[in-house]
C-alpha cells in the first residue's frame, strides 16, 4: 500500500491510503505497524507532507560504488553513517529553502530511504524485513561548504538546515517492492538528468544497513535510514553544478513514486 500524510482545501491533515481504485482514503489506526485500515472517506490532497514525522534520520554515505570514484574517496569497511535533524524533513512538492548562511554551495542527493515499523535493536541480517515499514524517495540536500569546510569535520551541520530532507511523495509497503536492491532511481534538476543509476550498486544493501544501525542502538518507529547517493552530484561535476532559486529538482525510483521539489531563496 502507498502511505501518505496531506492537506484537504480546507488545511485539514489527513493519512491516507491509495486504494484499488486508485483514490486517496482517510487511514484509521497505527500506519506504523498492521493495525490500521482503509476507511470509506475520501481525501482529495492539496498540499503534501513529509509522509512521516521521522524519529530520527540516519544516513549512509559513500555506499555507491560510481559515487565512491567520482568523490576520489576510498571505499569503507562498514557503513559511513551521520544523521540529519528530524525537522529538515519536508514533503513532496514542498520548497527546498537556500540558507542565509549558505554560499553558493547547495547539492542534490538522490536516494532511496528505508522507514522502520517498530522498535528493535541487535536486528540480524534474516530479521531485518520484520522491522521495516516501507520504503520511499529521500533527496540528501547537502550545503557542501558547510559540510567539508565549515562543520567542524562533521557532516550533520551542512545536512541538517530547515527543509534538507525531502521525503516522499509517500511510503511504499515492503509488499510492493520485490528488491529494494534492484531499483532504477533517477535525479533531475529542471528536466536534466543528473544522477542514473541502480540501488544495484550500492555497497552494503539494505538489511546490511539495518542491522549495522541497530547494533546496540534501538531504533524508534518511524527511523528513515537514507541509504546513499549513486554517482552524479553537482559537487563533483565539470563544471560543478548548485542548486539555485528557482530550480526544480525531482528524484525518482522505480516503484515508489517521484519525489519533486522547487528551490526558493
């Protein structure tokens, strides 16, 4: 099932489920675990949310092998992981927002993001589906500068300005995506396609991911673990490409939808 938090005409918040007629439903109960249902009411969305208020945001980096070159970095052992700040998350169709404080610095990062059902902790590899949610489109938005110059060599502070994770436009339940390690997924940036590539080429999967994150850490309902970017960011580019105000930037992967954003100053 597609999962989605919107806004009727009226700026009433609903959670809404896609049903077989393909209409938008109210959602009754817990979206987080099977306790929940397609109600009879029909919602017509306006305006899209993040499809989750995550818990946390847990983040990979350096996890595609093409991306792993162009960066000229070498390939890691284990999972590079940093976080972003919960409140960066926004929803589709929702602006991405240059900072203040920010140069001419800010990137794009396509990816595919993992959403956590219930609360678990030392998950083993086999076990891994059990605690997964869905799965949807993520875009990293990074302000490069910030990131490798100005953020104390940390990578949170140049991830985590207000609205840097988009997510969305919904979640996709485990039972609609075969392999989440087989998707096509797509970034463009006004119609030009930046990044085309294949989770394929990610080099820890994704209950690799799982497990490596919750090794004697408990993750919460509602966990995003964003599992890195393919090849193609602005950043590495000749010559470097940045988002500005006014550019469209849209991140598709294969069944689960495409994620747009408009950056505004």
């Amino acid at each position: 099932m597609k999962i989605a938090r919107v806004l009727d005409k009226s700026s009433t918040q609903y959670t809404v489920g896609l049903n077989k007629s393909g209409a938008w439903v109210e959602l009754s109960g817990d979206v987080m675990t099977d306790n929940y249902m397609l109600t009879h009411r029909e919602v017509v969305p306006v305006r899209w949310l993040s499809p989750l208020a995550p818990a946390a945001i847990f983040c990979i980096g350096l996890n595609y092998a093409k991306h792993i070159l162009e960066s000229k970095m070498p390939t890691p052992q284990e999972p590079v992981v940093f976080m972003k700040n919960p409140a960066a998350a926004i929803g589709h169709n929702e602006d991405i927002r240059i900072p203040k404080v920010c140069d001419d610095e800010l990137d794009f990062e396509g990816e595919l993001a993992v959403v956590i059902g219930k609360a678990c902790r030392d998950v083993e590899r086999k076990d891994v589906n059990s605690v997964i949610r869905g799965y949807c489109v993520a875009n990293d938005i990074s302000a490069r500068i910030w990131q490798l110059q100005r953020g104390g060599s940390q990578w949170v502070r140049g991830k985590s300005f207000d609205s840097f994770a988009p997510l969305g436009p919904y979640i996709v339940t485990p039972d609609e995506i075969e392999d989440p390690g087989n998707l096509a997924i797509c970034t463009k940036v006004n119609d030009q396609t930046m990044q085309n590539s294949n989770t394929s080429d990610m080099i820890f999967d994704v209950p690799a991911l799982v497990s490596f994150c919750s090794q004697d850490t408990t993750l919460l309902p509602g966990t995003v673990i964003m599992t890195g970017t393919p090849e193609g960011v602005g950043w590495t580019r000749q010559p470097r490409v940045t988002l500005k105000a006014g550019h469209q930037i849209s991140v598709e992967i294969e069944g689960l939808g495409c994620l747009q954003n408009l950056i505004s100053g």
